[in-house]
C-alpha cells in the first residue's frame, strides 16, 4: 500500500510542476522571452495598443442563444440545482436503456429471486491518496456545490426517434433543452411510474422504502459482504457517485416476468417497450448541487442481481447460484435545462456598435461575438479599410493581394477580458462560480481556431489542457473573485497577415472542459441575424455564467474594456 501512497505522491507532484510551467509559460513577462531591446541592436519590441491603438479596438456584443439541441453524443449529462448572479439553473435528462443481453435466461420456473438492484452514476474522479489500509481519497471536479439533492427517477412513457421523421431518411432526431424536438413537438409525457429507493435492513432482514435524497459526497462507495463466520469484510470499493438500491417488485415485473417475451429479443423491440427513465432533481431546502456525470460510462448502469436454482443438488439441497442483469444508459440521451433569469434577464447586444458589457451564460444561455478591426476584410470596399491598413503595417503584399514578406513580425497576440467585478460584488456573486476557463471559437466555420490545436499542453486534465491559448481567470489572491482572462490568438492573427486568411467573426463562451471544444451546435431556432450562431458541446453542458466588460464601456471603465494586444518586433529601418 505504502508503494501506492508514494507512486500517488509522485503524479501529483508531476502535475504541480506542470501547473507551475504552464502559469509560467501564460504569464510570463513578454520582454523576458522573446528578443528585445536589451538583448539585439537591430530591433525593438513594441505594443500595438501603445503606437497603434485603433487597431487594438474591437467589436464585442453579447448574443442570446435560446433552446439548444442536447442529445449531442457527447456522452456527458448534466442533473441538478444551481443557482449564480443570473437566478437558477435547473438540470434533468431523459435516456434510453440498453441491455446487457438478448433472451436473457433468468432461471424459469426454478428462478428464485431479485437479490437487489443497484444503480449507479459515477462522477467524474482523481485518487489524491491510498492509505497503508487501502482506504482511497478522492477529488471531485465533476460537482458544483456539496447541498443535497432529491432525485426522483420515472419511468419513461415517450419514444425516443433516432431519426426525423420530417427530414431526409438519415437524418438524425434533434431534441433541445426545452424539452421540445423539431418544431413545436413537446417531449412528453416523460413521468410514468416512479421508482421507490430502498435500504436494507438487517434487523427485519427486509428492504425498507427510504426518502430520496441524495448525499453529494468525495468519499466512494465501500461495499461490505458476509464471510463464513458471519462477519462483515469489505467487498468491492467504488469511486465517488450516486450509488442507491431500487425497488425489487418493479424491475421483477418490468424485466424478470417478461422472460422468453419477444420484449427482450431485441434493442428495437426493448426500446419501444422499456422506453427508458427520466431523472428529475429538486432542491432540498431551496438549496441543491450541479452534477456533470459520465453516463456513457460503463460504470453508470442499473444491475439486477438475481439467485436462480442450478442443476447440481447437495445433500437434497438445491443448489443456487447468482446472476446479473446489467441496464446501460442510451444511446439517445437528452438533457433539459431550464435557466431562470430573474435576477439579470438577457437581450441581444448592439452587434455594430459593440455593448458596454457582456452576458456568458452556458447552456440555453448567451455567448458573445468579437468582431476584430471593424469585422472587415481585405477589399471589403474600395478605400482602404480597417483591416486592410492593419495588414499594410505588418506585410508587404503582391498586387493580387498575396503576402510576399514582412515589414513586422507579431510575437504574441492576446484577447484581454476584464471581469465586472462592480455588477457581480452588487449582487454577492460566489467567486467560486465564476467560470475558470472561457473559450475563442471561429464563429463562420463552427471550429477553434488554429491555436487551439498547436497548443499542446496537457490534453488528458482539463483544468492543465490548452493552458497557452485558453488562459485560465486570474484571481485576486486575497478576495478569489476574477480579475481578467488572457487568451493568446498569436497563430490566428499571422494567419491573417501571411496566409491571407478571413478575418471572421469570433465567439466567446463559458467551458466547462476546454477537451471538449470540437464539436459545435446550432440553438433551435435561427433567424437571418443568427443564423451563423454555433455553441460548443461544453459551453452547453456548463451552468456557469459571467459578466465581462464590453468594447463600448462608459469613460470611466475605459481601462477595463476588451482589447486586442499584440507585441511585435520592428526592424530599426521602419
């Protein structure tokens, strides 16, 4: 055990350092890593807000987003209560079940019975420590809050389409966080018959029907068994999750009676019979907690395990042995979610003038639109424009535009976001919810930019991943409330400048996992002005939400609005 303790001590050793290099490398002082005055005669390192300032101007506006699509293959799912500076944010999700097997053999008439049923939904976990008993400790990145919540579970009573039956033949049903599919079509009805959870009592040696609330715990599941002289030892340990018994009598009659039934022959015949659940939270005591669960997981299942009679006998005594049944969650699965704005309501932003601040909701909530140097492009217009004279400063182009060689070269680019600070303070907003990473995203083509990709910083923890381009909020050290996010754009803007590349619109959202950032969705209903809006995957699975200052602030928040920095080397001769 000791050899597990220090091998752990190690890892987290390893990631400290590498947190340590990644702040380093984010946050190090431009002068100290590139060429400079002090080190070289023929150049000198310059700040484009400092002798170009116009250029560093942006166009930022806050843009509603409204229902989103949920069944997004993602494999995440979102459950629970959370509640920040815009009001609360209430999150369930309905999923089909798959089974671990067709025409199950359950014993037949010399079946015996439902030992207990067990479900289970892991978070998301890291081992911090084994003690020389065994005993494991756990850290939770998966959980918003440690409140209890109630969590009722029904029986599903709507089908779930794979496909649309309005669109083309192979064209995937869309469902939304409305609880609604295409159109107007309501998700419903989803409460069937609800599911009682159990306990087991050893005294009446009978399982008792129990509340159902949940306790939000960092401490895993120990599981304990009867040895030969009667005493309990432990079993199994499982990591952190909700872990509750149901109900036997309504698995024995959904699923064991039905045995030789054309029910169970088949995934097609199953779902349109066993429809699947509906997992529903409510607060306890108004208060509740926020769940990101792995329910693509093969550790998130519901298992029957049951005692049938086998063909050996003892002594004339019959002999048993034990089986399983195991349920696994989709393959279609939705979430709904429901953002109450009580506190701060949303409305979309002035996209030519740019907002004096801007609204970052995940889920049905807001993300905002960056437009840099006027939004324009090269021969956007006859005259010079925005862009154009920006581009002239760094690089010397052919006559059909295309670059030929630099007149500057651009060492560091970043987008600079300064938090309202003032408006979350008024409304005694947890710093804790304030969102640690945000994403910068190419609104057009529904894709990250190019930095995204060549910043190879750790891709397996998400709170180490794309730390270079994606800079993490940066707090103040007494207070934890946010101060500002950094999100280096260098390789996006010499795309500009060299590869003549579209200076497209940019979005900005809250992420709850910067790993996640492939894949993007459009809301459900689009119109002429938003019909280029895209979120990405975990932008919609995030409760979290921010107020950041605008590009359009009143005098005195000037120094706060966003901006576009960029430091560049000038060979002496310009």
């Amino acid at each position: 055990m000791r050899n597990k303790k220090i091998a752990l001590q190690f890892i987290a050793l390893g990631l400290l350092i590498s947190s340590f290099i990644a702040c380093d490398k984010d946050f190090s002082n431009i002068e100290s890593d590139i060429i400079n005055s002090d080190n070289a005669t023929n150049f000198d390192i310059l700040s484009l807000k400092e002798n170009y300032p116009e250029f560093s101007e942006v166009i930022a506006y806050t843009d509603v987003v409204g229902p989103v699509q949920t069944n997004n293959g993602s494999g995440i799912n979102t459950l629970g209560i959370y509640d920040d500076v815009y009001g609360r944010t209430t999150a369930s999700f309905v999923t089909q079940l798959t089974t671990s097997s067709f025409d199950p053999d359950f014993g037949g008439d010399d079946f015996q019975q439902i030992d207990s049923v067990v479900l289970r939904l892991p978070y998301y976990s890291l081992v911090t420590d084994v003690d020389d008993d065994g005993n494991v400790t756990y850290e939770i990145d998966s959980v918003i809050g440690r409140d209890n919540i109630r969590l009722r579970i029904f029986e599903n009573e709507y089908f779930i389409r794979d496909f649309d039956p309005a669109a083309d033949f192979d064209e995937s049903q869309a469902y939304y966080s409305d609880m609604t599919a295409s159109g107007s079509e309501s998700v419903s009805p989803l409460e069937g018959e609800e599911l009682s959870f159990v306990k087991f009592n050893r005294t009446t040696d009978q399982f008792e029907i129990i509340s159902n609330e949940v306790e939000i715990s960092e401490d895993g599941h120990v599981l304990k068994e009867e040895n030969e002289d009667g005493e309990l030892e432990i079993s199994e340990r499982l990591s952190p999750g909700i872990r509750v018994l149901l109900d036997r009598t309504y698995w024995q009659n959904k699923i064991i009676n039905r045995e030789g039934d054309a029910v169970l022959s088949s995934q097609n015949n199953f779902s349109d019979y066993f429809r699947g659940l509906y997992f529903k939270a409510e607060p306890v005591n108004d208060d509740g907690s926020f769940l990101i669960l792995n329910t693509a997981s093969q550790n998130a299942n519901i298992t029957i395990y049951y005692k049938r009679l086998t063909a050996s006998t003892t002594d004339d005594v019959e002999a048993t042995e034990q089986g399983t049944f195991v349920l696994r969650f989709g393959p279609n699965r939705i979430n709904f979610i429901e953002n109450d704005f009580s506190n701060i309501p949303l409305t979309d932003g002035n996209s030519n003038e740019g907002d004096s601040r801007l609204y970052l909701k995940g889920g049905p909530g807001s993300v905002a639109k960056i437009k840099l140097f006027d939004g324009e492009n090269v021969d956007d217009i006859p005259e010079m424009n925005n862009f154009e004279t920006f581009k002239n400063l760094f690089v010397e182009t052919d006559e059909g535009g295309k670059f030929v060689k630099s007149k500057r070269l651009v060492n560091e680019a970043n987008l600079v976001f300064y938090v309202d600070d003032e408006t979350l303070n008024s409304n005694s907003e947890d710093p804790n919810n304030e969102p640690n990473r945000i994403f910068v995203y190419d609104v057009d083509n529904k894709t990250p930019l190019f930095d995204y990709s060549l910043d190879v910083t750790n891709s397996t923890l998400p709170s180490f991943s794309k730390y270079n381009h994606l800079g993490p909020l940066q707090r103040d050290e007494t207070t934890e409330r946010g101060i500002k996010y950094k999100v280096k754009i260098t390789d996006h803007i010499n795309n500009l400048l060299i590869n003549d590349s579209t200076n497209v619109e940019l979005g900005l959202a809250v992420s709850l996992n910067v790993n996640l950032e492939g894949n993007f969705l459009q809301p459900k209903e689009k119109n002429t002005d938003n019909d280029q809006l895209s979120i990405p995957i975990s932008s919609i699975l995030s409760p979290r939400g921010t107020i950041l200052y605008g590009s359009n602030t009143e005098s005195q928040n000037e120094d706060k609005k966003v901006y576009l920095e960029i430091y560049y080397t000038e060979p002496n001769e310009y």
